[in-house]
C-alpha cells in the first residue's frame, strides 16, 4: 500500500505539468505570430514540449497504473477476509442474535456492506490521494508563478470546499438512511418469501405488503432530499468553477498591463489552479465513499467482535465419557429476548427418565418448541436450570452437548443434495462419521 500512495503522489504531481506547458506554448505561439522568434526555433521548441508532453502521459499512466492495481489487489484481498471472517461469526452466534436482527439483514451486510467497504478501501483511496496530491502541487506552482493573481482565484476556492464538503456529508446521512430502509424492506421480502405458507394462510399478504412498501417509501424520501441537496449543491459549484475564468482574466489583464505577468503565465496561473480545484472536488467525493466505508465497517466489525454468551466456538466446559440420558427441568421461567413482556416458561419442572418416549402438548405458543430449545442450549433459562444426568447443561461442553442430541424440528430444512448426504451432516463428530457409502 506504501508503493501505491508513492505512485499516487507522484502522478498526481505529475498531472500539474499539462497546465504548465500549455501556457509555456501559448507564449511561443504569441512570439511566432508576432515574429519575434524564428521558424525554426519555434518548431524546435514545439518539438521538445511535444515530447514532454508524451513523456508525462507515459510516467502518469506507469504510476496511476501501479497504484491503483496496487490498491485493487489490496482491497480485494481485504474484502475477502472481512466476508469469511464475518460469515464465520454469523455462523457462532447464538440463536438469540437472530432473532433479534432477522436473515435478510445478515445477507444484506454480508453482500452490499462488504461491497461499500470494498469500494472505499481499493482504487478509492489511491485516486483519493492522487487528486489531494495534484490540488496540493497545483496550489504550490500557482503561489510560485504568482501569488496575486493565484490568492484572487483561490478567494473562491475555501467556499466552493466548504459547499463540496457539505453536499458529500449530508448525500452520505441520506444515503445510510436509505441504506437502512432499504435493509428492513429486505428483511420484509426475505422473511415473507421464506415462510410464504403460513403468510398465505393467515391472510397476512396485504398487511406484509403495506409495511414492504412504507418501508421503499422511507427511502424514497431520503433520496429524494439527497436528490435536492446535490443539485442545488453542484448548480453551486457550476457557477464557481465558471467564475474562475473572468475573475482570472480580470486581474490577469491589470497584471499583464503593470508588465508583471505575459499572458502565458496567467494561462498557466489560471489552468494549474482551475485542475487543482476539480482535483479536490472530486477528492471530497472519494471521501465520501470512504466515508461510507467507515460506517459500513462499523457494523459489520462489530459482529466479528462480538463473543456470544452461549459459543459454540468454546472449548470451556464437561466433556462426560458417559450418558444415561436422565434429563430434568428445575423450576425453569423463560422469555424470548425479543418479546421481552411475554412470559413463555412460568417455573416449569419436567423429569424425563433415560429410555422413556415423551410428548409434549400443548395449544401454539404454549413452549413446546422453547423446552426443545432450551434442551439444546439455544437459549439459557432467566432461572431455574435445565439437567442432563445431574450436571446442569451451562456446565456442558456445548459442542459437544449438542452431539449428543439428535433433533428433527418442525419446520424441516434440508440442504440441497440427496437425503442420504443429508442424514450423513447429522452424523459428524459420532462414531457414524466415517462409515461408508
């Protein structure tokens, strides 16, 4: 990456050379015409600037070329870590986690989050530093070649940065919060499509289909004040970059008349400064992308860090050689995260002996589904304890706790292949792994 911002700077520095050439030649052209040079200097003049020229686009396209495939193969490895690392840390937390956030908004961070942070830390920041780089080397040539007439122009400069930096910070709020309806619209869609059963036979499409839509008009909203902001933000900078021109021309003529500048110069003046400006205009949109990048990663960190209280990654706890398979609920009260004022459990105590068959009946909602899950460990219990041969489960391996138990649910899913290969996922970590086909 150190390669890449070097190759940055120094094309960016390069790009300041067409403006300089270019009032270098006008000078020469005016000489011509008004015959104070000969014919033959002036083409051999012309021919050197000509090669100049050719030899700055060579180096700029050598070095924008390196840095920026520096930055992409950077960037793309980087991405590819944060998705595996973050896929592998969806699949450790516990089921609580789900239920508070929902599939769909897993799949949207893991596909359009990753993405922002793939687009902001790649070819973003190399051709972010270049354009700081070629309005910083601008600003430097303009001074030096003339102040006065560089301070004039540059008077616009600061309020035409602050219209830019404004526009880039509010577009980036309109646009996460469109991000985040848009993101709970999915989670609408994912969530109906999947159990488009139970929707249909509740009657609940048209309910379903009016949350899906307040959800796109939130995000309309949102686009369309952005859409108001940036336009009224670049009819702004339209009207300052057009300024440039006579504002330049006006104090360049008082300039050219007192026989401190010649008209090449104040070309040069006026180009070196008008390309660092749209050099750092579009630098504050990079910004943006990487700012967005910023809060994208934000998120999707915060997931890779996060150590569930019930990990399936631990190594902590029992690991018993051997199981009667006694289990017992103690006086158990429970309530899902999510519905926190629904008492589910209320000091339930089950005794299950080892051999027994059991069943568990009951009206919807009444916990069959939460004994099971407790069983498993999906969830802890607020308290009371849940027992396998006397060791309370909390102090269970829970890896291998949930080797133990074999489990067929209610809504069954299987992966996409035979149903022997599917049986066969149910067996890894048993003695049944290696068994043959």
């Amino acid at each position: 990456m150190f390669i890449g911002l070097v190759f940055s700077a120094a094309a960016g520095t390069a790009m300041c050379a067409s403006s300089i050439l270019y009032g270098i030649m006008i000078e020469y052209f005016i000489r011509f015409q008004i015959h104070t040079i000969s014919t033959n200097k002036f083409s051999e003049e012309l021919d050197y600037f000509f090669l100049v020229y050719v030899y700055s686009a060579i180096f700029i396209f050598i070095a924008t070329y390196i840095s920026i495939a520096t930055f992409v193969y950077t960037g793309e490895r980087i991405a590819r870590q944060i998705r595996e690392q973050y896929f592998r840390s969806i699949l450790r937390q516990n089921i609580a986690y789900f239920d508070k956030y929902g599939s769909g908004e897993v799949t949207t961070r893991i596909t359009s989050d990753v993405h922002l942070v793939h687009d902001g830390i790649s070819e973003k920041v190399s051709l972010a530093f270049l354009y700081i780089s070629n309005f910083i080397a601008s600003s430097i040539i303009g001074f030096t070649i003339s102040w006065k007439m560089a301070l004039v122009i540059f008077i616009t400069i600061p309020f035409l940065a602050i219209n830019s930096i404004l526009m880039n910070k509010y577009s980036a709020i309109f646009t996460k919060r469109s991000l985040s309806f848009n993101s709970c619209a999915g989670i609408i869609a994912e969530e109906s499509i999947s159990t488009i059963r139970a929707a249909v036979a509740f009657g609940a499409q048209k309910k379903l289909s009016d949350i899906y839509n307040a959800y796109l008009g939130d995000a309309k909203n949102e686009g369309f004040k952005k859409s108001l902001l940036v336009g009224f933000s670049l009819g702004i900078m339209l009207f300052g970059i057009y300024a440039f021109g006579p504002l330049a021309f006006w104090h360049g003529t008082t300039m050219i008349i007192n026989n401190e500048l010649s008209f090449g110069q104040v070309i040069s003046v006026l180009n070196v400064i008008q390309n660092g400006f749209f050099s750092l205009i579009i630098f504050f949109e990079y910004i943006q992308a990487i700012s967005l990048a910023t809060g994208a990663s934000s998120k999707l960190f915060e997931t890779i860090d996060r150590v569930p209280s019930i990990d399936i990654y631990s190594d902590m706890g029992d690991k018993p050689k051997k199981v009667v398979a006694h289990i017992q609920l103690n006086n158990v009260n429970f309530i899902y995260p999510t519905r926190p004022n629904v008492n589910i459990l209320n000091n339930i105590s089950l005794d299950i002996k080892p051999g027994s068959t059991v069943a568990i009946i009951g009206p919807s909602g009444s916990g069959k589904s939460t004994i099971v899950s407790l069983m498993l460990r999906f969830y802890d219990p607020l308290s009371g304890g849940v027992f396998l041969d006397g060791r309370n489960i909390k102090s269970l391996n829970l890896n291998w706790l949930r080797r133990q138990i074999g489990f067929v649910s209610q809504e069954l899913v299987l992966f996409k292949t035979t149903i022997a290969e599917n049986v066969s996922y149910g067996l890894i970590g048993s003695i049944y792994e290696n068994l043959p086909d």
